[in-house]
C-alpha cells in the first residue's frame, strides 16, 4: 500500500522503537505483508537490541552494495530478511541494518536502486517502513525520505526535543518540497514524556498529528533491548494499542495524498487491487512457520517488464511528457522559424517494438512507471536459530586457588608498574608533581 519513512533527531526520540511497533501493529489485510528496512546510516540497532544477538550479524543492508554493483539487487534482498511475525508466517519481515556506520559510505550509490526497489515491492503486495534514523534523511539516503508516501517524524513532547526537532522538521519540508513528493507528507509522532499537548504541538509546527505514543519505559524496552513480543500483557499495552491507531493514521493520510495527486484514481474508501503475487510465492511464503534457510531456490513473480528501459527512456526520441508540446533543438515551438520536427514526427518514422505509441494519437495513454522484476526466496526465520550464546564458564577450582595462596603482595611484585627516569631538575621545571604518584593514581 505505502512506503513509510520513520525519521528520528537528536536526543534519541525512538525512532527505532516506534517503527518495530508500527511494525508488529500494522493491520494487515489477507495476501498483504510489511517489510521494516533499518536504513539508518549510524547503524542498526535491532538485532543486538530487540533479537537479544540470536540471529548472527550476516544478514542484512551491508551486503546490498556489493549485490547491486552486480546487478543483483532484486535477488539478494529476500536473502536478507528475518521473519519477526509472531506466528512464523513471513508476513512482518526486517531487513537488518548495517553493523558499522563506517559501512555507509558504500552504499552511496545503492540508496537509489532501493528506493525503486521498495516501490515495486510496495506494488507486489508489501507494504514499507524505513527505519531512517537520525540521519538518514539527509545526504545520500535522503531520496529515501523523498520517494516516500509519508514521513513520520518522531517528537518527544519536551522542550528540548520540541527545541531540537524546529529546525529538522523545516529543512526537510523545504527539501520534500525542492525535491521529494510535497512538503505535506510530513507528520508527527509524538512521544508523551512532556508536558505539552499534541495539539499544541501539532498547531505549533503546522504539521498533521499522526499518533501520541505513551513515554511506557517498561514496555519500550521490550522493542529496544529485547523481551516477549508474544505476551498478551505486550500485546494489549497502551503502547501497541496507540501504535496500531498510528497506523491507521498513517494509512488514511497515504490514501488522501495519492488521491490528490491522482485525480483519476480511486476513492479513498474503494478496495485495493488484489496482489500480483504469483500462487506458488504467496504458499510458499504463507507456510507454516515460514520457508527455511533450506526451501526451494528463488521463485520469480510475474512482472510485467518495463515497456520503456530505464537506460533508454532518457535518450529515446519521443514526445514531450503527458501531452505537452515537443520543441527543436533552437527552442522554437511549431509554426515557428527554425522549428524543427522531432524524430517520431519525420516521414518513414517506425518506432521501436519496445517503444509506447505516441501520446495523444488514438486512445494511448502516457507511459507510466512499470516495477522492475522482483523475485521472492527464502526468508531466514527467527525460530530454530542458535540461541543467545551462554556465559563463559569460571576458571578452574586449582586456578582460583593459586590466585588465592599468591595473595596481593606476589600479585603486586609480578605487575609492578615501571618508575619513569625523571632528574629532580626535571621535576622542578616542568612537572609541579611526583610523576610517580600521578601513574600509581591511574
């Protein structure tokens, strides 16, 4: 249905954390899935915090860069996810995010790919949440920010994190407006840990309100650093039942913007076009407990190719876009001096087989944006994984004896710490103190 974006600022107002919730509340309809996407360039945060470190770091954004140089972007990225459905059936999915920020800089050129790649899946049956962090709305992975249906800014209500959160929410309305999908994707979450109101704060910014989470450490801390999302006492939390009114929110405002800015489409209320999911992608990823690590290889869901490649659309001769005039090459319109007719136009003109028929002859229509072709494979699942590993074992009985008969003195006579050569010239002129003293202190 949508591409959500979750962007989090300074003094670290969860945004992690209310994107896993969004994650486990979001409703669902039957064939539908949803994919969270830790896309934070700082680096994730959900496998040593909510998965406690049971799936191994090997999964996960770090290895997209290297799939895309290779042009195998589309393939490797249901390699990548981890099933976090409770009942094991694939249908809330994580790509994990990178395990060091010094890993970002080789995705520079990946976060465009993915951005296409995540609106042919949003297309396929997947609805998106990308996790974007603090700062992954600037810099090279802000056309994530861009492409998405909404931005959901995460606020807490105190006067430092209203105070920090002023100048980010204007720079990126100006930067959706220059170059994103309009500043009124934007919207807030609010975090309930101050004092003001979230109508306050949503009349303060000029920006919709779209949920107030509660400030429940005890149940937030299940999402950050692990716990039982299964326990009906989890489930029924204030901060899962406000979650889940979120969504809706965020839902209705996705259906209002598409349908302002597609007249022709749809009302609001008319039911969803069923999934293009092939049959034996939707059994196989609808199984019990979900396919395992040792399923069937990739299977191919029917996409229609692009009418129009994407290395050809820019150079190939055509009209100008819905319908608009073509011009020469000296800027002249029809009619005019030195008008000269585009290449489709010309005498004995036969357009490519893969080319659109011109727009405005006959009952064509403007050529419009075509997925590329997703393939599904299998998803590792979170059950069955080695558990967390166990504490290391203590030393050995005659270990700690031994330490015990040596006693402090042997100890400090084997680990003496070396005096440094310092004249007493030395001292008066350049250390007002006993460099001795100052080491014995460290």
């Amino acid at each position: 249905m949508a591409v959500i974006a979750v962007v989090g600022g300074p003094g670290a107002p969860g945004a992690t954390t209310t994107a896993l919730a969004l994650l486990l509340a979001w409703p669902l309809r039957p064939g539908r899935r949803i994919l969270l996407v830790e896309a934070d360039p700082d680096g994730g945060a959900v496998l040593a915090g909510a998965l406690e470190g049971r799936v191994e770091a090997v999964y996960g954004l770090r290895n997209l860069a290297v799939a895309d140089r290779r042009g195998l972007l589309a393939q490797t990225i249901w390699e990548q996810l981890i099933d976090l459905s409770p009942e094991g059936n694939a249908e809330r999915l994580l790509l994990p995010g990178l395990t060091d920020p010094a890993q970002a800089p080789g995705l520079a050129y990946t976060w465009e790919p993915l951005a296409e790649l995540l609106h042919g899946i949003e297309q396929q049956g997947y609805d998106v949440i990308v996790d974007l962090g603090r700062s992954g709305a600037t810099g090279t992975s802000a056309v994530l920010a861009r492409r998405a249906d909404v931005v959901a800014v995460t606020v807490r209500s105190t006067l430092r994190g209203l105070s920090a959160a002023r100048p980010r929410l204007a720079a990126l309305g100006e930067d959706l407006a220059a170059a994103g999908s309009g500043a009124d994707a934007l919207g807030l979450l609010l975090v309930a840990e101050g004092p003001y109101s979230g109508a306050e704060v949503s009349r303060e910014f000029g920006l919709p309100l779209l949920g107030v989470l509660p400030y429940a450490t005890r149940t937030a801390r299940v999402l950050s650093d692990g716990g039982d999302t299964t326990d009906r006492r989890f489930i029924r939390s204030e901060l899962m039942r406000t979650a889940r009114s979120a969504a809706d929110e965020v839902q209705l405002l996705v259906r209002r913007r598409r349908q302002r800015l597609a007249p022709n489409a749809a009302p609001a209320g008319a039911p969803a076009v069923a999934s293009a999911v092939a049959p034996a992608a939707a059994a196989q990823l609808s199984a019990p407990g979900g396919p395992g690590p040792a399923a069937a290889g990739p299977v191919a869901v029917p996409v229609a190719p692009p009418s129009v490649p994407v290395s050809q659309a820019s150079s190939a001769p055509g009209p100008a876009p819905y319908g608009q005039p073509a011009y020469g090459p000296t800027g002249q319109g029809q009619g005019q001096p030195g008008y000269a007719p585009p290449a489709h136009a010309q005498p004995g003109y036969a357009p490519p087989a893969h080319a659109h028929p011109a727009y405005g002859q006959g009952e064509a229509e403007p050529p419009s944006y075509a997925p590329p072709v997703i393939t599904t494979g299998p998803v590792a699942p979170l059950a069955g994984l080695a558990p967390q590993p166990a504490a290391p074992a203590p030393f050995p009985a005659h270990v700690q004896a031994h330490v015990q008969a040596a006693g402090p003195a042997e100890d400090e006579g084997q680990y003496r710490l070396q005096q440094p050569m310092v004249t007493n010239d030395q001292i008066e002129d350049r250390y007002p103190y006993n460099p001795g003293e100052v080491l014995r202190a460290r």
